[in-house]
C-alpha cells in the first residue's frame, strides 16, 4: 500500500490509496481540516468546493484523491495569511463582496486562477471566469468590482 501524495497549499499530505476514489473535498474538508472549500451540490455544478490544481479551476467534490496525487492542491486558505492576505481578500472585504460567504472561496479561487493568467481582464472575462459559480446572495456587482480592484491592485504592485 502505497500512499497517495499531494501538495495542498505548499504542505506536503498524504492519502492511504484505500481513500483513492475518495472526493478531494472529503479529504480537504475531513483529514485536512480544510473549511474554505463547500459542499454544494455533490455534482460540480455550483463552485462552492473550487480549489485549484496545478493553478486550474477544479470542483473538489467530483475530484478523486487519486487524480490530484502529485500535483499541487489551493485552497482558499493557501491564497493568503491574515497578515499577508492575497490582493483579492482586501479586494472582497473593501467591495463587501461577501454577504453569507459560501460560495466565496470558490469564487476567490476562480478569480486568483484568472488574474494568474490575465493580470488585466476585462469585465466580460471576469464574469466568464465566475459563471461557473452559483450564488444567490446578489453581490455580482460587488464581486466583479472586487476582481477589478485587485487586477488593478496587483498591477500597480508590480510597476512599483
């Protein structure tokens, strides 16, 4: 038996291969502790369990362990620390991007995906990049400002 490897939020973890066809959100959520990723929907539909594997938008709750081993798992808590929050946690908190906060850290995923890859998105690639999220709350505007803001924020950063 050999365990199943993965690097989740830079930390080196292992899986028993029992718990191969097992849902990384289980394991994020029940072995690691992990609470930024949601069950949801159970079906990848809704983006409350999106993590990023290898910096690519990924459901949690349809992911086996096995198809993440050797690769690098983020969570929303690998984004940031309280003293060194990534630019999107400032971002959301100064919008008020969040009102019940369940779909937050997936969408915070997504949109750290996006602007990884696009430091400059338009607002039509932002809600493309988001689409994939359900939320019910009615703080679309805000979060679109939220992802603009730290694009910007970002951008600045770097011509500093």
């Amino acid at each position: 038996m050999t365990p199943l490897v993965l690097h989740v939020n830079g930390q080196r973890c292992e899986a028993p291969d029992t718990l191969a066809h097992t849902p990384l959100l289980a394991f994020l959520r029940g072995e690691l502790g992990l609470s930024g990723p949601k069950f949801g929907c159970g079906a990848g539909e809704c983006g409350a369990c999106m993590v990023l594997v290898d910096g690519r938008p990924q459901t949690a709750c349809n992911l086996p362990i096995e198809a993440a081993a050797g690769r690098a798992v983020t969570t929303v808590e690998g984004l940031g620390t309280p003293s060194h929050p990534h630019p999107l946690q400032t971002a959301f908190v100064a919008e008020r991007a969040a009102q019940c906060g369940y779909c937050v850290a997936g969408i915070l995923t997504s949109a750290a995906a996006l602007l990884a890859r696009d430091p400059s998105p338009t607002r039509e690639a932002i809600v493309q990049a988001l689409d994939v999220h359900l939320c019910r709350c009615g703080a679309h505007s805000r979060i679109i400002r939220a992802v603009q803001r730290a694009a910007a924020s970002t951008r600045s950063e770097k011509t500093s």
